[in-house]
C-alpha cells in the first residue's frame, strides 16, 4: 500500500510562503521543517532556475521571502538578476569564496549570512523580514 502525503492547514490562516534553495537535500530539508514549524509554507528549490520556473507554472505563490543558499549555484549575472529583479526579500547562504564572488558581493542584499550558521538564526532573520515587510504592507486607517 503507498503512503500518500497529506497536508492539514487552517482554513482561514494562509501562512507566509518562502522559497528555499539549496542544492543539498538535508540542509534544505531541515531548514524547511524549521520554517513548517514556526508557521510558514516554504518550497525547496535545488537550483535558482528551478524556482524560476515554479513562477510560470499554475498555483504557485510568488514567496514572500527567499533564502538563496550560495553553494553550488553555478551563478551567472542572469540568474542573479532574476532573482534580483522579482524583487522579494532575499537570505544569502555562502562561506567566504562564495560571498567574494563580485556577483554576490556588488549587490544589494536583505540579509547575507556567513556559514556557518544555524537553523535557528536564519528562521528567526527570516521570522524579521517577513514581519517588517507584512508591517510596511499594511494599509493604514485615517480616522
């Protein structure tokens, strides 16, 4: 008999959705269940172009934050300009060659993290900016 996955989420509470990519299956998925645990909805991506592409197919939420983890990204200015371009909050992930590297390094980021890191850290920077961004987002009330 399969298992099958089931997914149990409160009807009225649409919990935050973030990217997280990373090329390496544990580390993304232990981050995931980190994030799953305080209240979000993340998707694990490998590569930057995998997630892209999630953005043109049917049902996929634009995130509300990305956590870009550096290692074996193969970056192109392409790629980091897309990201760029979409505009959302963006984690950087990268040990000491990676975050030298001119195309991380010349840009403007939310965060940058240095490995190593916990899980802990990186969900409480990510827990920051989604509060600040929802408080920015909000509409004000004129009485």
């Amino acid at each position: 008999m399969k298992s099958r996955r089931i997914i149990i989420r409160h009807p009225c509470k649409q919990e935050p959705v973030l990217w997280v990519i990373d090329s390496e299956q544990w580390p993304r998925a232990c981050l995931r269940a980190e994030l799953i645990e305080r209240g979000y909805d993340p998707y694990g991506f490998i590569t930057i172009s995998d997630a892209l592409d999630s953005l043109s197919g049917r049902g996929w939420a634009k995130p509300e934050a990305i956590i870009l983890e550096l290692r074996e990204q193969n970056l192109t200015n392409e790629l980091v300009e897309a990201i760029r371009n979409l505009r959302i909050p963006t984690v950087v992930l990268g040990g000491g060659p990676e975050l030298i590297d001119p195309l991380i390094k010349n840009k403007k980021w939310e965060v940058v993290l240095k490995r190593p890191v916990t899980l802990g850290k990186i969900a409480d920077v990510v827990q920051q900016i989604v509060s600040k961004h929802r408080m920015a987002a909000k509409p004000v009330a004129i009485t």
